[in-house]
C-alpha cells in the first residue's frame, strides 16, 4: 500500500500508464478525478503526471524517481499519460472514440518522435533502422513458425511452473 511504502520509505516507483480508457469507457466518464498521480499526495508522496508520449519526459521522470528512492528518500508515484493506438481487444469496435482522436495521438507517436530525433541528431541514418526492422520481421516470422510447427504441449504441463509449493493443498490428483 502507498500507506506503508511512505512510513517505510520503500525505494519503489509505481507507476499508473493511463491511456484514457478503461476498456471502452474514458476515465473522463468514470472518475471523478481525472489526474490519477493526485491520490498519491493523499499520502504525502511525491506524485506527478508525466507525457508518456514523450519519451524523454518519461526517462527524466524515471532517473527523478530512482534518485529518490537510491537515496533512501521513499517512493514516487508518477502518472504516465499516453494513448493506445488500437482497441482494448480484438473485437473492440472503438465507437467510444473518434478517427479524428486517434489521428491526433498518432501524431505524437513516440516511436516515431523517437526516430526522427534520432534522424536529426544524425545518430543513425534510415538503412540503420531498415535493417533493425528487417531484423525485428525476420525474429517475429521465425518465432511464428516455431510455434506453429511445435507440438501442442501434454495436459500434465497445465500445472507445471505454477506453485511454488510442490504439495499446495487445492491441486488435485
């Protein structure tokens, strides 16, 4: 609890990723308190929001927040504020929100941000990230292919690697 990290001072840095919705619903309809890092000042915790679009506003927050906690100055809660692109699932019809919302947010994709400072600085030019996608393509479309020629696993690995406990009391034979 935030309660017993604070007494504690507990080196730990919680961290909520709100992206506007809780499924299909936005936070904005089911809150009454629409910056989430406030509650964390109900415990005298440093608490801020942070752009989780800009990642480097997300990185100075984070390097903010280890200090604290590396020098024994207890927890951080910080509120990273980003977007997710697609829907809550598969089936997610998105008409709780608009093209227009998702065109505005894709705009300030991260990944992209990140690229084109990237670009600019002249850390690396584009066949460098060319060849880390073709890279990233080839991992995924071999790790596919594993799966798929894999055979299906013995029911018996069901409850493997799941308790600790080798003798928990609600596995039955």
């Amino acid at each position: 609890s935030f309660n017993m990290a604070m007494t504690w001072k507990l080196p730990v840095i919680f961290v909520c990723e709100n992206n506007h919705y809780a499924m299909g619903t936005s936070v904005e309809r089911t809150s009454n308190i629409r910056d989430i890092y406030i509650l964390g000042e109900a415990y005298d915790m440093p608490s801020e929001p942070v752009d989780g679009m800009d990642v480097i506003a997300v990185h100075n927050a984070m390097v903010k927040a280890a200090e604290r906690a590396r020098k024994g100055e207890g927890p951080t809660f910080l509120e990273i504020k980003t977007y997710r692109f697609k829907g809550h699932s598969m089936s997610d019809p998105q008409k709780y929100r608009t093209k227009e919302e998702v065109n505005e947010y894709k705009e300030r994709d991260p990944i992209e941000q990140v690229r084109a400072l990237i670009l600019k600085k002249k850390h690396a030019n584009q066949a460098w990230f060319d060849e880390i996608d073709a890279k990233v393509k080839a991992l995924v479309n071999d790790s596919v292919k594993f799966a798929e020629d894999s055979p299906l696993p013995a029911d018996s690995e069901l409850f493997e690697d799941v308790y600790v406990q080798a003798d928990y009391p609600f596995i039955k034979d």
